[in-house]
C-alpha cells in the first residue's frame, strides 16, 4: 500500500456541503476519502488511455515492426513500454504482411491489453488512418512509428502538451545527421518550424522527430480531399503554421530500426 501523508485544506462551506453529501459511511468513509476518489478519478481521466501504432512499410521492404530486439519483435517491446505507462487500448495500422503481425499479437490477450487493428489494402499515407480510424479514436492518443525504440516519460509529455494548448505534440531529439529527418525549430513549447527531411541543405537546428505524438482527436483531417493520401508530415506544417504544434525535448536513448539510434 503506498504511504499516505497528512495534509490541511481549506475549503469553501459550500464545496464542504457538496462532498459531505458524497460520504455514504461504505465505499466512501469520510471527507479525506472523498478527496481522495475525487483526486484519483481526475488523475485517472487526464491519463492517456490509447496508442496508434503505425507498423506498415514498403511493399518490398522488411517489416520492421517485427525486428527481433533481444528474442522479441520490436513491436512487442513498443506495447510492454506503452502498458507500462498506463495504456491499454492498442490501434494498429499495418498493409503489407500484416498476417504476422496479427498472428504473433492476435487481440493483445496475453499481454493484458486490447489489441484492434486497421488493414489498409493500399496505404493511404502516414496519416490515411485518420479517415479509417473514425469512430475509434474519441479522447487524446498517443501515435507512434512502429520501427521507433525509446522511452519517452508519456506523462511528462502530457504536462507540456496541456500547457501548451495544442492540437499536436511532437516529442524531439537530437541529431548531427538532420537530413534525412523533420527537422524542427523550437521557441517555448512551440514548434516555430518544420521541415521533412531537409537533404543536404544546412540545417539550423539539431532537433528532429523522435517519431512519438501526443495528439488530441480533432486532429484536422477534413482538410484533405477525400482520396488524396493523407500526409503526416504535412498536417505538421499546417499545425505549425496555425501555432498549434508544440514540442517535448527528448534526452534519452533512441532507435530507429532503418537507421539506427543514438
């Protein structure tokens, strides 16, 4: 049982009338227990409850999601980390192969989460299952790229991203090789600048996409045409544009399974 520590309050009589009437002597004992529910209750609704995982890739390209990282898909590391900081509720979006990854994960039941899945037959973008996932996506979730390793602290990034009143947060790193990433300028917690994978022109900045969002579920996607593939990178710059692109810099290890990590 975790330790408990003694504190003083001072309450409003009318806010001390209204819990009164929330003690019922069983499954809520006393003024402390009921601050205490209604305490928890909020820290449990402000969590992140759900991920998307993007696990696709190129027709003729390995799958990298299942990339064995000590005896165990990449993947599976990605859903132990994600259930150790509270979330269950697991999206997957895969095309090609997606047989293995369904076969080796099925419906999530042996990690103790609840596993869905999105088939895309063709490969709407890296952001075509906006479209696909309505009706499934209704509070803030986390996205990430399945062939990405780190361990970025999700309820430390929820803080920023809530300070921060954004649409989207994007979680940065550091890199000296910035040209095959989106790179990203930062003043405060916003993201002034974005830019896919700049090439071999000079860049101004180290930070790039760690490949890890915190994104809330009116995520614009109705400003694409219906049938044009949905880019993320591209709903970045608009957010960007628009002020509503925040970033959480990164300090730890980071692996990206096609290019390695630091």
């Amino acid at each position: 049982m975790a330790a408990k520590e003694h504190i003083s309050i001072t309450l409003d009589e009318e806010v001390i009338s209204w819990l009164d009437k929330k003690i019922n002597g069983y499954g809520i004992k006393n003024r402390s227990h009921a601050i205490e529910k209604i305490l928890l209750k909020s820290m449990n609704e402000e969590c992140i409850k759900q991920a998307v995982i993007l696990c696709g890739g190129g027709k003729n390209e390995p799958l990298r999601a299942m990339t064995l990282i000590d005896g165990k898909p990449a993947l599976e590391h990605t859903l132990m980390y994600l259930k150790m900081q509270g979330i269950s509720d697991i999206l997957l979006i895969v095309n090609y192969d997606y047989e293995k990854i369904i076969s080796y994960f099925g419906k999530g039941t042996k990690y103790d989460l609840n596993i869905r899945y999105i088939i895309e037959d063709e490969p709407g973008g890296t952001a075509g299952f906006l479209k696909s996932a309505r009706g499934m996506i209704f509070n803030t979730f986390v996205l990430m790229y399945g062939d990405v390793l780190l361990s970025v602290d999700l309820n430390d990034m929820l803080k920023v991203h809530r300070n921060s009143k954004a649409i989207a947060t994007m979680a940065l790193t550091t890199s000296t090789d910035t040209s095959s990433y989106g790179v990203v300028k930062l003043k405060g917690e916003k993201i002034t600048e974005f830019i896919e994978k700049p090439g071999l022109n000079k860049s101004q900045s180290n930070l790039i996409n760690a490949g890890v969002f915190i994104i809330e579920p009116q995520l614009p996607e109705l400003l694409f045409e219906e049938g044009e593939k949905i880019i993320l990178e591209n709903i970045f710059v608009k957010l960007c544009s628009e002020g509503k692109l925040a970033g959480y810099v990164y300090d730890g290890t980071w692996t990206h399974l096609e290019k390695g990590g630091k």
